[in-house]
C-alpha cells in the first residue's frame, strides 16, 4: 500500500475520532498509531532504520564481517524489528516518547502551578506594566504572556491574566479588546514555538539529534518577538475598530475584580525570585546549546544544562518560592504538586501517544516517497509544506499540540532523505508557526477565550482567530527569510 494511503488513513482517524467520535486525544492519536502500524510492511519498517548512505552500504554486501560494527548491530536491530507484531511496535514507541518528555512536562506543570499560587505570575505581570507606564499595559501584557507561556500551558497563563485584563478594563473603561488580543498573542505563540510545552517539545524529539531543544529555544524567541509584535499591531488596529464591552462572567464576581485591581503588589514575590524558575531552564539549556557549538563543554555545564536536569532544578526553585510566598514547610505542598503532576501527566499521555503516531509513520516509508516528489536543490519547499501540512490537521481538529505531534512524524523523517539547503530547525519552526490557524469552534481554546472574556463567538473569531492566522503567516515569512539568509546548513 502506497506511504500517502496509509498516512491519509492515519490522519483521517485522529481527525475522525477527535471531531466525529469525540474521542479524547490520546485515544484517537493510539488508535491511529495501531492502524498505521498495522499497514506497514515488513519491507518498509526495515528500510526505514536507515539513512540513504547507509541503504547503498547495505545493497553492496550481505556479508554482516565486511559492514562496519555500528551498521551491522543496526541491521540486526532493524531486521527484529520489522519481524515483531504491530502492537509491540507501537508500545516501544510510546514508551520512548514517554521516556523523553515525562520529566520535562512534569517538572514545567510544577513550575506553572507554583508561579500561580506563590503570586509570582502575578508580580512579573505588575512589574512589566509598572516599567512600561499605563499606556504600555498592553505590551506588559503580551511580554508577561509570552514568558510564562514558556512554562506554563496556554489555557492557564489565559485563565491567569485574563481577570487582570478585566481588572485594567475596570479601572481604565477602555481597552478591553486590546488587553484581550495581547494576552491570546504572546502566551499563544510561546505555547507552539518554545519548549518546555509540549508542542515544540515533541517536535523536537521526532528530528532526534538533528534539532536540539536549546536550539529550538533560541528560534522560537526570534520567531515569537515577531510574531507577537505583529500580533500587537494587529490588536491596536482591531481595539480602534471594535468596541467589546466588558460583560458579567461567572468566573469573577465585580467585587473580586475590584480587589484584583487594587491589590497590595507587596504582597507578591520579588520579581528576580519570580523570574528564577522562568528563565533558570532556559538559560542553561541554551548555555549547552551555545557552548557546545563553539567549543568543549564543562562537565558542570553538561549536567545542568541537560533538559531534564535543567526543568528539575527549575521547579525545586520554583517549590521554594511557592514556600516562601505562603509561609509553608515543603510537607504542606503535596496539593500543589499533586494539582500540576494530574494536569500534566493528561499532557504526557497524550504526548507519547503522539510520538507513539509518528514513530510508526516513520516506518511506513512516508519519507522517501515525500522526498521524491521534492525538486533537486529545492528543498526549501519543505517549510512552506510542513506549514500548510500543521496548519490543515489544526483546522480539521482543533488542537495545536495534536497538529504539530502529527505534522512533525510526517516531516521530521524526510530530513535524512533530502538534502537540505537549511538547518532542519527551520521546519520544525515552520510546523510551529503552522499550528496557529485557523482556530475555530472545534477548538477548545476559542471557547475558552470567548466564555473567560465575554466575546460572543462572532467577535472572537473576527478578532482572535483572524489575529492568528497573521502571527502565523509573519512566522512562515520570517522562517523563510531566515533558511534563505542565515541557512546555517
């Protein structure tokens, strides 16, 4: 069975079972995962263990003493592999994306409930503002959103500000749009383009060696600094078009937001120690990433730098803060812990189930047959392609980390079929910027926006989800720019 076939039936059952059946996400992504292992052949799980250097090595002897060690222990892997069922293919490849990204995601659910309940969200929020004056309120706001959306997952970083937003629309009686639309941009773009999320963070893991998550870091800050200052342009034009008036929800009564809106910021953490757990993974996963590409790393700088490493130490810090803020013993924070490690682990499963999907894609072939259709020496195609490819499962299904887990097991592969003129960052960038539009009512998110803000669906899709679809098409512009300008092949 042609590759195409079988992803067309993979990616019709993650869409079918999300939309139609209403299937939760990890279980569509397992069953996807099922089927297309099931249709691989033999043939096509053996040959996908290996490079196309490595396949004219093989075509050359049979004789496993002339093949070098490393190739010949691979050829006896790859040969078990693709005599071994279906299903326990599938099993070892969620196990191995699980094995990847369970710490990181656990450590960052920690790290997110902790900046909420110590106040230190909060104060990185009041301090930005308090520097930029009241009339930079709404770059504090896409600044603060982008940051903690580092860490923390889009729906709470929203769930966070949003009732800040309400509180400055309270107290100022305008700018309710604007405030809105900078806090959807910079926590939406940080959630798809910078790691720990589990997006970026999953990508990552299908390109193995070729991307590293420092390196996914450091282009997902210059591509999200563009992409959400278009996205605050976008905000101030549509705040001066439409008026969204402030309207009663049930999350907030007026009395809560009034007291929001006065609160005593000296009763927040200091913003350095509110910052810490933030920017500590961050910078010491990019010092490795630095530092290894212009010279030998410290043996101290290899074990903090680590990306497990690095997110475990983020959130002890993260833990100390919270039990500074409230006067507590680490005994007394079991709840918080247990609150982060039961919203992550849904994030872990659905994850590994994702990997677990675009692991035995690999294995159908699906990489060779996309890189036939590719020109010679035209392989800058692939990005606007790994865009359009996100960008469709987005729509169809509404979640963009399910988007970029099923766009990357379809791209990622091709980078050792093709000879690219960029580095393989570049699409995995891509693919982020593609699972931005177009957010509609299948995605939970809209609703969320729209019930926490007040918006009638109308006003969000004509605000939010058109101010995506141009944060997204910026991204695509700036990635293209930068693999033809700085290709760093």
């Amino acid at each position: 069975m042609s590759p195409f076939i079988i992803l067309f039936i993979g990616m019709a059952v993650v869409v079918g079972g999300i939309v139609g059946l209403r299937l939760h996400a990890f279980i569509a992504l397992i069953l996807a995962a099922l089927v297309v292992s099931w249709l691989a052949t033999p043939e096509t799980i053996y040959q996908s263990q290996f490079t196309p250097a490595e396949r004219v090595e093989l075509a050359k002897s049979d004789d496993l003493n002339v093949l070098g060690p490393k190739l010949a222990q691979k050829h006896l892997e790859a040969q078990s592999k693709s005599k071994s069922s279906f299903i326990s293919r599938v099993v070892t490849a969620f196990g191995g994306g699980c094995g990847k990204v369970a710490i990181i995601i656990a450590m960052a659910a920690i790290i997110g409930k902790c900046l909420l309940d110590s106040g230190a969200a909060e104060r990185v929020v009041l301090s930005l503002r308090s520097l930029l004056g009241k009339k930079g309120t709404p770059i504090a706001f896409s600044a603060s959103a982008f940051t903690l959306g580092i860490p923390v997952f889009f729906d709470t970083v929203f769930y966070l500000l949003m009732p800040l937003g309400k509180a400055m629309r309270m107290k100022e009686g305008k700018n309710y749009l604007l405030y809105i639309l900078t806090i959807v941009s910079g926590a939406t773009m940080a959630h798809s383009l910078v790691p720990p999320t589990p997006g970026p963070l999953t990508v990552v893991g299908f390109f193995g060696g070729d991307v590293t998550i420092g390196e996914m870091i450091l282009g997902g800050l210059c591509v999200g600094l563009v992409t959400v200052t278009v996205g605050y342009f976008y905000a101030v034009w549509a705040n001066k078009r439409w008026e969204i008036p402030l309207r009663p929800s049930a999350e907030l009564s007026e009395e809560e937001l009034e007291a929001m809106a006065n609160r005593d910021p000296k009763t927040l953490p200091p913003l350095l120690l509110s910052l810490l757990p933030i920017l500590l993974p961050v910078i010491l996963i990019a010092g490795h990433t630095a530092v290894d590409a212009f010279g030998t790393i410290p043996v101290w700088l290899a074990v903090v730098g680590d990306k497990n490493m690095a997110l475990m130490i983020s959130a002890f810090v993260a833990l100390i803060l919270l039990a500074i803020a409230k006067r507590e013993s680490f005994r007394n924070l079991s709840s918080a812990v247990q609150s982060a490690l039961s919203s992550g682990g849904v994030i872990i499963l659905i994850t590994a189930a994702g990997s677990a999907f675009g692991g035995v894609l690999r294995e159908t072939g699906i990489a060779d047959s996309v890189a036939a259709l590719v020109p010679d020496k035209q392989s800058l195609v692939l990005i606007p392609i790994a865009f359009l490819i996100t960008t469709a499962v987005r729509t169809a299904q509404g979640s963009a980390t399910v988007a970029m887990i099923t766009a990357g097991g379809i791209i990622a592969p091709i980078v050792g079929a093709v000879d690219l003129s960029f580095h393989p960052l570049y699409l995995a960038l891509a693919i982020g910027c593609g699972s931005k539009p177009i957010m509609w009512a299948n995605d939970s998110g809209f609703w969320i926006i729209g019930r926490m803000s007040g918006m009638t669906p109308v006003e969000t899709f004509k605000t939010v989800s058109v101010m995506m679809i141009l944060m997204a098409l910026s991204g695509l512009a700036v990635v293209m720019i930068g693999a033809l300008v700085l290709p760093m092949r």
